[in-house]
C-alpha cells in the first residue's frame, strides 16, 4: 500500500497530475502471462479485460519474434524490405479483396487521423459525422470526434455527432430507422456549411458506446445515405477487428456493411505498437497524392514480425473460434447471474467482448454507474480484472486476452457472483 502510494507520487510528479488510473486501489502490475497478471507483491490477477494482448499476455512465439527481428534488424521504410509487404500481403487477405493496400502506423489514433486525411483526399471536403460517445483516439484532429474527451475549446463546426446506438433504450420507430434520420440529418447540416459532408467514422460494434445488440440491417440506412451524398464511410476496428467477436474478423464484416477505410491498432502485435489503415488503391493513391506522409516507426521490420506472429498463433491457436465458443459460455453465465440479481438490467456482446449493464430499475431502465464502479473494485479485491464503459458508465466491460478458457469465465461468473451479493 505505502509502495503504491510512493509510485503515485512519482507519477504525479514525473507525469503530470490527472493521468488516469484503474481502479480505487490501482493494481501495480510487474508479469504477465497468456490470461494471468501478478503485481508487486505476488498476487495473481485473472486478466478479463485486456484487449492488448490479445493471444495473451507475453505469448512465447511473439517473444521470440521480437527478439529475432531486433537482434537482425530493426529499421524505417525508406529502405525496402520483405517484412511489411509481407504482412500487409497476409493483413489485406482477411479483408474484401478491394481493400487491398494499407499504411502501418504506430497507434489507433494515428490511424484515424490518416483516415481523416484520405476521406478529405477523396471527397475534396472535410465534414465528419460521429457517434456521440466514442472514442477514436488523442491527435488534434480525431480528438475532435471524442466526446469522453471533449477538446478545449469546443468541437470544430466540421463535426456532427449523431445518437451511439443504444439497445437498453432504443429511439423508436423500426430499429436503424431513427439512427438514419439523425445522420441524413447531420449530413444536410454540413452539406450547408463550407466543410461539405466528407465521412462517417463508426465502430462497428459501438464498443465505447457500451457495444450495443442491434439487429442486423441496422446500419444499411445509415450507410446508403452516406454513399447518396458522396461520403466515405470508416470502420474503426481498434476494439472489434482480429476476431475478438468470434463470429467475424472484422467487427464491419459482423454488422454487415463495406467500409470504404478500415483503421487498427490495439490487439495488432500484442501490446507491441502498431496500426494501420486500410483501403483501397485507389484512396491510398489519392492520400499519397495530396498529402506527403512518412511514419518513422510505422511499418519497420520488429513491429511487422510481430504483428504477423499474431496472425498466426490466431490461425494455429484458433482462438476466433474459441472466442465464440467461451464468449457465449460466459454470457449465458452472465444471464443466469441476472436471474439471481436485480442490479443485472440486461448482458450484451457477442465473442469475446461483453458485459452486464447495470441498472437501478429494470423497467426504468435505470443507469447504475456508482454499482459498477464498486463492482469492478471489488472484482479486483478479489483477483478479477475487469473494466466499465458504455452511455451510462454502468456495463461491465469484459474483453479478456483471446484464449480465456472456460475454466477461466467459471472463475469470473463465481467471483462475480459473490461480488455482487456484498455491493
Ligand atoms: N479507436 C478506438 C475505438 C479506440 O478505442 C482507441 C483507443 N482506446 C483508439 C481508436 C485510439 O488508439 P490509440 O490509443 O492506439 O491511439
């Protein structure tokens, strides 16, 4: 504890104050292995949270291919060399074979920011058109799409945000209906300003937002209206994409629309730093045209080694598969969770990626941020590791390294179970 309280100290000092922490108690984490973690003082942690290491934490075969890429070779990509074509090879043959080409960054929020960039290289306009509460990432211009995080200053007139999806309580009207008349709204709006209308930019699976369950076809209105106004549609696929979903690799394949870019990052190498975006030639062509653009780190031979090494254990593992057999294991566990406790209002997710939303009133529909917020801390008293997102800040986020097994959510669904009779 007072070893704890030292280390904050020293972040205070050395990071900055208001840098964010897990928990109350935050958890000081010294090893990690495949769904475990131990902190300073030896305890074990069941990890159910971490997307990042994402075939588990220091998985050995993306160790050692990290060590033998660095010990050969570690450079940029004004040198040519096999390790990003080859990667960009396998990484493009996942998608629909007109997204066919990418650039390798080095996080999520670049990604987005270069997928900004390529809309207004297509388009000739800058409008951009988000969910309310998401998140795309810290840049100047993609924090501006942010509203957890709202910029000073206020958003740029360039952006409009649209209602996130929410199945706890629906707009009304048949389902995707409501949601299209906000963007073709949101889209008249900016087709009246100087910016034009230039993207859409969504998460296929609103993870931010608290991953709603929407019906399929939900998002065909929204995506059709886009296409009539000349607009370019984003799939940011940091949360879903990689097979975390079970069902599809890619959370857009999923909810059933062509994104005209694709953006990544997160769970691509493991922890190790690296994104993309994805497109077609024809967009990166327009991209390299009107923008000059060069990545230091982006693509260099270590992060492609390792970023390919997760294709492969996902393949030879085949952890999608078991993402979609665990996941609906745990989530039946959860429902059955909901029939012993009130406070569970409704569990939500497909694969690998769930939770329970916690409401005060079923039939309200009551938010419960304050429950989850002791909920997750007395999950973590207890060994657990998990975190809480959505509109209402009150649904558990469940999201754990790809080979949680069904002994592991046996482990969570009991603790739970326990955690929440003592809230
Ligand atoms: N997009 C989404 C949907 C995210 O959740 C995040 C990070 N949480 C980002 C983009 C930004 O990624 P990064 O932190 O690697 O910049």
């Amino acid at each position: 504890m007072q070893a704890n309280t030292d280390l904050l100290a020293r972040r205070e000092r050395l990071l900055g104050r208001g840098m964010s922490t897990f928990y109350t108690d935050p958890v000081h984490l010294v090893r990690g292995s495949g769904v475990w973690l131990w902190d300073a003082d030896g305890r074990k942690y069941l990890d159910c949270y971490n997307n990042v290491p994402h075939v588990g934490h220091c998985h050995p075969a993306v160790v050692e291919a990290i060590c033998r890429q660095a010990s050969l070779l570690n450079t940029h990509t004004r040198y040519l060399h096999e390790g990003i074509l080859g990667y960009v090879e396998r990484l493009t043959a996942t998608f629909d074979p007109s997204l066919s080409t990418a650039i390798m960054t080095c996080t999520g929020s670049e990604a987005n920011d270069i997928a900004l960039r390529m809309a207004q290289a297509v388009t000739g306009r800058t409008g951009v058109i988000a969910t309310d509460h998401t998140y795309h990432g810290n840049t100047t211009a993609v924090s501006q799409l942010s509203t957890r995080m709202p910029p000073v200053g206020g958003f740029g007139g360039h952006v409009r945000h649209v209602p996130a999806p929410d199945s706890a309580r629906p707009l009304g009207g048949a389902p995707g209906t409501a949601f299209t008349a906000r963007v073709e709204q949101a889209i008249a709006d900016l087709e009246a300003t100087t910016h034009g209308f230039s993207a859409f930019i969504l998460c296929p699976y609103f993870a931010n937002e608290g991953f709603p369950d929407l019906p399929p076809g939900f998002l065909d209105g929204a995506i059709a209206a886009v296409r009539k106004a000349g607009g370019v549609v984003i799939a940011d696929e940091v949360q879903p994409g990689f097979g975390r979903t079970g069902s599809h690799f890619w959370g857009h394949q999923r909810a059933g629309f062509m994104p005209d870019i694709v953006t990544l990052g997160k769970p691509m190498a493991n922890g190790h730093p690296v994104g993309a975006v994805v497109t077609t030639p024809d967009t990166l062509n327009a991209f390299r045209k009107a923008f000059r653009y060069f990545n230091t780190f982006g693509g260099n031979p270590v992060s492609c080694a390792a970023a390919l090494v997760v294709l492969d254990v996902l393949r030879d593992e085949n952890l999608m598969e078991n993402a979609r057999a665990v996941g609906d294991y745990a989530r039946h566990g959860l429902e059955r969770l909901a029939a012993r406790h009130d406070l569970i209002g409704m569990v939500r997710g497909t694969g690998l990626f769930f939770g329970a939303e916690l409401m005060l009133d079923r039939t309200a529909r009551t938010p419960a941020p304050d429950h989850a917020t002791r909920l997750i801390n007395g999950m973590k008293d207890r060994g657990i590791l998990m975190g809480k997102i959505g509109v209402g800040e009150c649904t558990t986020k469940i999201r754990p390294p790809m080979p949680f097994s069904r002994d592991n959510a046996d482990l969570m669904l009991e603790v739970l179970d326990d955690a929440l009779a003592t809230l």
